[in-house]
C-alpha cells in the first residue's frame, strides 16, 4: 500500500469534486430526456454526493501512475459510479414498489430490483450524454494527474 492511499491528496479532491460536477451534469441531462410522470426528488443532490464518494475513494487513488493510468482511473471511476447508481436508485425503487405491496416475496422483489436498473439504464441510453460521461471521466482523471505531478 502506498502512503499517499490513506491519507488526502491533491488527485483525491480533484476526482471527488470533479464526478460529483459531471454526476450533477449527468443528472440535468437525465432530468431533460427522462420521461415526464417521473419525480426525481433528491436525485441531483444524491448524484453528486455518490460522486464524491466514488471520486475520492476509487479514482483518487488510481492517480499518480501516469497519464494513460489516469485515463484508465477515469473510466474506472465512471464504471463505479454508474454501477453503484443504478443499484442503490433502484433498490430505493425496488423499496418504494415493495411498499405499495406490488411484489409476492423477496425473491420476486430482488428481481424486480434488476427489471428496475435495466429499465433506468434504456431510459439513459442517449449518445451525447455516454459521451459527455465518458469524455468528462477522462478530463478529470487527466486534470488530476496534471496537478498531482505538480504537487510533487
């Protein structure tokens, strides 16, 4: 284990703060193309607080090893973040669907869990918002070598 993986750095905030602006970005796009009957409550606030944690804890510390391994820790990062939301939004789905008793047992909810996450990944499915995450992913995997290096 490297020292720097313990304790706060430069690359860590850069990452936090970046995917929880792209999280945020991500979610006003979403908010756009999504359908209308749907209400989405907290789901910008949450957005951005899961990408702060996800930054810091799984791109912040892929930072430091050169700027292709910074690319590669952003689009690690961004496949975290999006694992990650689309199981806890739609295990809170999955609980609200549960409350309104729309499911027999456990099993049946659990698989309504992955009916649920499918459904919110073909309702996401929109070329310029993959891009502007993936290509936003890299930026800030980049911006935050750059500025590690420099912090050396």
């Amino acid at each position: 284990m490297r020292p720097t993986e313990s304790m706060p750095t430069v690359g860590k905030f850069i990452c936090a703060i970046g995917l929880a602006a792209l999280g945020w970005q991500a979610t006003q796009t979403v908010k756009a193309i999504w359908p209308v009957e749907q209400g989405f409550g907290l789901f910008s606030e949450f957005t951005a607080l899961l990408g702060l944690v996800i930054g810091w804890w799984v791109m912040g510390k892929r930072i430091g090893r050169g700027y292709m391994a910074a690319l590669g820790a952003g689009l690690t990062g961004l496949g975290a973040y999006l694992f990650w939301e689309f199981l806890l939004l739609s295990f809170y789905e999955m609980i609200q669907r549960s409350l309104d008793l729309r499911y027999k047992g456990p099993v049946e909810a659990f698989q309504g869990m992955f009916e649920i996450a499918f459904e919110y990944g073909q309702n996401v499915y929109y070329w310029p918002l993959i891009g502007m995450l993936v290509g936003g992913a890299m930026l800030i995997g980049l911006i935050a070598e750059i500025f590690t290096r420099r912090a050396r």
